[in-house]
C-alpha cells in the first residue's frame, strides 16, 4: 500500500492552465473522492497520478517516490475507466489475465489472481464469457477486477459508474465500498455525484476551475463548508441561498433583512462579521427549515410544486425571484398552496457577495 502527495502539481493544454497548483496528501489505506463540475479538472488530475497525463509544474509522489518521470505501468497503480475498456474478443478470464500474462508473470500466480479477483466480485460463473454477454454491471464488476489482478498499490477510478441506471449505481457503489473495506488499498475516486462522494470518502477534495476548493471528511464539509460553492455542491436537495441586506451588526449578533420576502427580519448570532448596509446571502439547507412559529424568522411561501418521495417530501416554493426554494419535510398527504415555515437562526450559514464565508 501506499500514500499518494501531489505538491503544487500544474497542467497545461498549451497556453491554458486547466489545474493551478493542486496541493494534497493522501494517506495509506484513503479512500479520497475527487468531487466537482464537469471541466473542474477531475480527470486530469487522476490521470496525471496515473501518469496517462504528463505534468506541467509541481510533484507527484506515490508510497514516499518521487514519480514524475515514471512510467504508468511502473507507478504501483492501476485504474479502472467509465468505458470499461474491455477487449471484446477475449472471454471474462483472458480480460483479466491479459495485462499479467503480458508482463510474463508466471502463470500459477496469474490464475491464483484471477480466480482470487473473480471471488471478491462474485464473477467467478462468467470467466468463460465475452464482454458482450454481459449486463452493463457485470462488465464494471470486471473492468474493476483487471485492476484488482494487478495488485496495485492505489486504485484510481474515473468515474466508474456513470454509465450505470440508478439502481446499479448504488449496488456498485456498495460493491466498491465493500472492496475498499476487504483490501484496505489506498483508492482515488472521481465523480461530479455528490452523493457517491459523501458516502463513499473518507475525505473529499472538491475541485472547481482547477483549483482545490476544500478537502475533508464528507460530514465535516456539509456542516462546515468553507464557501457558497461547497455548500451549494453537497448535500440534496441544494442548499437554499436568499439575498439579505444587513439592517444593524453588532458584538452579540446581526439583523438581516430577506430582501426577496418582504424584508422578513432575521437575527444570527454572529459577532462583528459583517456591517450595516451590507449585502449577504443567507444559505439553510432544505431539511433545516422548521414549522412556522418554531424557528428566528417566519416566511410564508407559495407552493409551486410537492415531490413525494414517500417517507419526505420535497416542497418547490415560488418565491417570484430567481430565489426559489425548497422545503424538506415530513410526508403529508393533501394539496399544498402555500407553506408556512421559519428558518431557525443557529442552522444560516453567512456568506459575502463573492461567496466567501462570513462564520
Ligand atoms: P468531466 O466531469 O466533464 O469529465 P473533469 O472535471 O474531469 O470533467 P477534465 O476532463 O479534467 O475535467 O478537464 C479539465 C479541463 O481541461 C477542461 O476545461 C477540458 O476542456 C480541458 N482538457 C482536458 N483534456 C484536454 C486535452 N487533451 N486538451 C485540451 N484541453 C483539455
């Protein structure tokens, strides 16, 4: 096993800089998801770790090596693709013993990996099949065992689910975690689902233009985002962002004005960090919104639409702005019109016109 460094690593597509200094530390045995928008720089970064990207500046170093200038094949990882990337000519067992036989290495040792690898991912009845008898998440199950075969040091997965259906998606994601748990490998994970990060990782680095915006444990970052962009990525539904205007800052606390609900009043205890006249947006997560009368600041919304998901609900609120809202509660049956709620003032998150954290 070993750790992954990356310092200061850059990339360049010719003139343009598409990471700008990526700086992290993964540790021995991590499971780190690597978490953002489509072009954030997932893929590169993973590929320049895997060696399939040359790097622009900085260092890559796996199990304490320096590997800038090593070869993939010599860097102790191995990565599974979103294409699978199997030969469709060969049968289940010559996919995963191809890469080995390749390398000469001797046979016995090649069967014992393989027949080891199909156990772990319960393929063992379709090694004598061809890519194309195979479901979608049987050819997944075994796209992961061509890299398990390998015995690498670190995993590296590049969004393996994404051409999965839903259902399979979340089987295989228990499938990985179970795989992370029985082999204890260091595993780098890429996706731009949020809910595959937060229940696979065990720290998230979610990545916007090139640039590392937050790293940390999956309920760290949801409760304690360090911007807009962290709080608006996890969690769903999205968190709720309403434009205020300070009305009186003090040492005990502020008074914001809701700007897109009449001035709606809401106190948060936060000491000196912003001033009068100044304009914020509050954010509450969906699920933080209590019953009317129960919470700092009462609003009441005109309802645009209910999902029932039959244990929650979701209530979609019109607020004639850009600012629409979404309420999470307990399911009801029965026709809603409008929804009376009130946010409790210790669940706002603060943060400035650029997005920046204000507590
Ligand atoms: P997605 O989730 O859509 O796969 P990503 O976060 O993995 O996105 P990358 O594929 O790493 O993003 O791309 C990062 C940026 O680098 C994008 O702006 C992309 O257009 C650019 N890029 C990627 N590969 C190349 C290339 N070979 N040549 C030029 N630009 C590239």
């Amino acid at each position: 096993m070993a750790g992954v460094t990356l310092n200061e690593v850059k990339k360049r597509f010719g003139a343009f800089e598409v990471i700008h200094g990526a700086s992290l530390e993964v540790n021995d045995g991590e499971f780190i998801v690597f978490v953002g928008p489509s072009g954030c720089g997932k893929s590169t970064l993973l590929r320049m770790i895997a060696g399939l990207e040359d790097i622009s500046g900085g260092e890559i170093g796996i199990g304490g090596k320096v590997v800038n200038d090593v070869e993939p094949a010599d860097r102790g990882t191995a990565m599974v693709f979103q294409s699978y990337a199997l030969y469709p000519h060969m049968n289940v067992r010559q996919n995963l013993s191809f890469g080995l036989r390749m390398n000469g290495n001797p046979r016995e040792d090649t069967e014992r990996r393989v027949r080891h690898a199909a156990e772990i991912l319960r393929i063992t009845e379709l090694l004598d099949r061809r890519p194309r008898q195979l479901s979608g998440g049987q050819r997944q199950r075994v796209a992961i065992g061509r890299a398990i075969v390998r015995e690498p040091e670190v995993f590296l997965f590049d969004e393996p689910l994404s051409n999965l259906d839903a259902e399979l998606r979340v089987q295989m994601r228990v499938e990985i975690a179970k795989l992370h748990a029985e082999l204890g490998t260091t595993m780098i994970y890429v996706t731009h689902d949020q809910t595959e990060a937060m229940t696979l990782a065990d720290r998230i680095v979610v990545l916007r233009d090139g640039r590392i915006e937050q790293i940390g444990r999956p309920l760290d970052l949801y409760d304690d985002p360090a911007n807009r962009f962290v709080a608006g990525f996890l969690g769903s539904p999205k968190m709720n962002f309403l434009e205020a205007e300070v009305v009186a800052s003090g040492s005990t606390g502020a008074t914001l004005a809701l700007l897109n609900h009449q001035g709606a009043k809401l106190t948060i205890p936060v000491a000196n960090a912003v001033s009068g006249g100044e304009r914020v947006v509050v954010g509450i997560r969906p699920e933080h919104f209590r019953e009317a009368g129960k919470g700092d600041c009462n609003l009441q919304l005109d309802v645009d639409v209910v999902e029932h998901l039959g244990s929650t609900s979701y209530v979609y609120a019109n607020t004639n702005s850009p600012e629409q809202l979404i309420v999470q509660r307990e399911e009801q049956q029965g026709r809603l019109d409008t929804l009376n709620v009130s946010i409790p003032s210790a669940r706002v998150y603060l943060f400035d016109q650029a997005g920046k954290r204000l507590q």
